[in-house]
C-alpha cells in the first residue's frame, strides 16, 4: 500500500483476511507498519462518555481497550503472529509488546517503561509536576485462533492536540498526559 496514509476500514479488512490465512498456514506472519488519516478507534471496553469531541471518523474495533486517536506522525504496527508458535498466552504477547516498545524507545534515548494499573507505554515528566506521566505508546490487540492482529501505536510527531477529543484509553488529562517522541525533543 506504499507509503500513503491508510484507511482504517482498509487496513481492518486486511488484518482480518490475514489473520485467517495465518491460521489456516496460508500466509506468513506478518508485522504491518502504516499510519492513518485523522481517526478514533473505539475498542471493546470503550465508554460512549470518554468520546469528547467527534471531530474525526469514529470507529469500533474488534481490539481490547477503549477510546484511542491514530493520525499522521504516529507510527501503528499491526502485528499479525500465530501465538501457537510461541506461546499461547495473550498476557505474555501484550507484555512482549510493552518489553519491544520499551527497548526501541531506550534506543532513542527515551526511558519508558509499563504501569501496573495502566496499558501502553509511559515516561515521567518532571518537567509537569514530580509525579507526572504521560503516555507515549498505545497497546490494543485481538487474539483469533491464536493468531494475533491490532497491535501498538507508538507517538512520533502526531498533533497531541487531537488526543482531546477523548479520554485516551479512558485516563482523563488531569491524571496523566500523552507525548511524542518530538514532544520530548527525540528526533527519530
């Protein structure tokens, strides 16, 4: 599909499609880096509420969590794997993704790490207050037959501003923020 900004339903219909056939050992497993136009996603624990401001496409997704934003300057992987040659445990792969995101961003000289109480990814900001945090990276995956499809969003450059239009993953802004990558001053 190039380099061009993804449709949602687009990429959607292709996850499913090949998850399928991954099951079926049709196709090879496959790791999908794209971004998408300006859009919400709302997963299967979202709350009508945490939709603030509907100025983009809503749309519901089959993957766990709730409201997120996807747009231009962040990068998704969608990480389509059969689990049954690994390990058939849908907590380990969300921990896995956590561990990949964590390392990549280390390479970067951004340290983040999980929270217990918390999905995705997080780096303090002194800069905020002594115990801020904010978000850097989403995690929201399905498992079908073993074989997983959705996966991470991780924020290079996207305009935060968009994020207001909902309470991401159903954290309100007075309790913790989202960041970039540009917005720590991390050229990547």
């Amino acid at each position: 599909m190039g380099d061009a900004l993804v449709p949602y339903e687009a990429a959607v219909a292709f996850m499913d499609e090949r998850a399928a056939a991954i099951a079926a050992g049709h196709e090879p497993e496959l790791v999908w880096l794209i971004e998408h136009p300006p859009l919400y996603t709302a997963g299967t624990s979202a709350k009508a509420a945490d939709l603030l401001d509907p100025r983009f496409p809503v749309h519901k997704s089959g993957r766990g969590g709730q409201f997120t934003y996807h747009g231009p300057g962040q990068r998704v992987a969608y990480v389509m794997l059969d689990l049954k040659r690994r390990r058939p445990d849908a907590r380990a792969y969300v921990a896995s993704l956590e561990a990949w995101l964590i390392d990549a961003l280390g390479r970067l000289g951004v340290e983040a790490g999980p929270r217990e109480d918390r999905v995705g990814v997080w780096v303090k900001r002194p800069d905020k207050g002594a115990d801020a945090e904010d978000k850097i990276a989403a995690i929201g995956v399905r498992v079908r037959r073993w074989v997983t499809f959705h996966g991470i969003a991780l924020n290079v450059a996207p305009d935060l501003a968009h994020f207001s239009g909902i309470v991401p993953c159903g954290i309100a802004a007075t309790q913790y923020g989202v960041t970039s990558l540009d917005d720590l001053a991390r050229a990547a």
